[in-house]
C-alpha cells in the first residue's frame, strides 16, 4: 500500500491509496481542513469518476425498478379499494358518471354518483337507480315512476328520465315493459357534481387518455426519492 503524508500546522492528517479505486481520504480529529491527494493521483481521481458514474447508472436502474415496483402497487392497491367498494356497497359500479343530460336538473353531464344496491331493500317509486338494459353497453341512470309488486312478492318498475317526456320503455330490449332487481346495477346516495367530466373527455378524445396515462406513469416511474 503506498501512503503520502502531508502536514498542516500542529494537525495532521493521512491519505491512502488502496490497490483499488477509489481514493479515500480519512480526516484525524478536530481537524477542518480537506485532504488534497498528491499531483501523482490524477489518473487515480479519473478512475474514480468513472467509478461514480457507474454507480450512478448502476443506481438509476435500481431506481426505475424500484418505480416500476412502486407503479405495480399503486395499480394494485387502486385495485383492492375498488373490489373492497363493491363488497361493501354490493353493487358491481359503485361508481359511476352521468353521461348524459336526462335527469336534469337533479344530475347534470359529468355528475359522480355514488351507488348502493343493497338486495333487502325495496325499489320505491320516487329514488334513482342506475340499471342495464340487454343490449346495451352503457347502465342508465334513471327515476323509478312505477313500482308493481306481485302477490309471490316479485317487483317489477318502470323508469323515466326527470328531463324526458316519456318513460323508458323505448329505451328496454323489444318486448320488455319492466324491469327486474336483477337489472339494477346501484341506487344513487350521493353525488360530486362535475368531477366526473375529466372521464367524459377521456373517453370523448382517446388520444388525450392515452396521453394523459403516459404522463402519470413516466411520472411515477421517473420521480426520485427525496
């Protein structure tokens, strides 16, 4: 092992080459000063940026992994709350957003409703449910006006649109005049009126999705840690 030596005043202090990059310098005590190799050590501090840049690289992709890791747990996560809603709220969407203009004025276009579907408790006439029709992609979101219950206790409705002239029955698969609980997807107890219309956009323009997905993960993947 070679060493130099080098003195300041009445404190000292020691520098050492190890037989492999990098140079270290170790402070004695109650010294403040920096240690400052010998001009012989040039070639020794170049291979010590090289040396540091490839930790460096070796660390960024320890970092994107560890975003790439971070990214899967968030989509998880988003994942268990959502499965964790419909467990809770027994209904399949329990959230979802009003498409259209309908039932104004109670919801407008972009309304987030917040749905239960609870299957002990009765369709009355009056509250809004949100059911699919065969057929048709899209649940509709819609006020029960009739409500017709059998004597074995099976109930079948009728719905309208609050901003609708006439009821739904255009709206059913041919031949339906009813609907049954088993078409209802939730029932509406609360709102956030306009936050859904970021959605409505997304699905309006695709490529803005896209681009908008892009974003947020080039973001996770690429923000450091504090």
């Amino acid at each position: 092992m070679n060493e130099y030596h080098m003195e300041q005043g009445e404190q000292g202090r020691r520098c050492w080459q190890r037989q492999a990059p990098p140079l270290l310098c170790q402070q004695l005590p109650d010294s403040g000063s920096s240690c400052h190799p010998t001009p012989g050590s040039a070639i020794l501090m170049q291979s010590l940026e090289m040396d540091l840049f490839g930790d460096l690289r070796r660390m960024n992709k320890r970092q994107l992994y560890y975003q790439v890791l971070n990214f899967a747990m968030i989509v998880s996560s988003a994942l268990m709350i959502w499965k964790g809603l419909i467990v809770v709220t027994g209904s399949e969407s329990p959230i979802v957003v009003v498409l259209s203009g309908s039932m104004e004025p109670a919801f407008h276009r972009g309304d987030l409703l917040f749905l239960t579907n609870f299957q002990e408790d009765p369709i009355r006439a009056g509250e809004i449910v949100v059911f699919k029709v065969e057929g048709r992609d899209i649940p509709i979101v819609h006020r029960v006006i009739k409500v017709h219950e059998k004597e074995n206790g099976d109930i079948k409705f009728l719905t309208k649109g609050d901003n609708n002239e006439v009821d739904d029955r255009g709206l059913y698969k041919e031949g339906q005049n009813w609907l049954e609980k088993k078409d209802v997807v939730g029932r509406a107890r609360g709102f956030l009126p306009y936050v859904g219309m970021v959605t409505i956009v997304m699905n309006d323009y695709p490529k803005f999705k896209y681009a908008v997905l892009a974003i947020m993960g080039a973001f996770v993947l690429l923000k450091r840690e504090s």
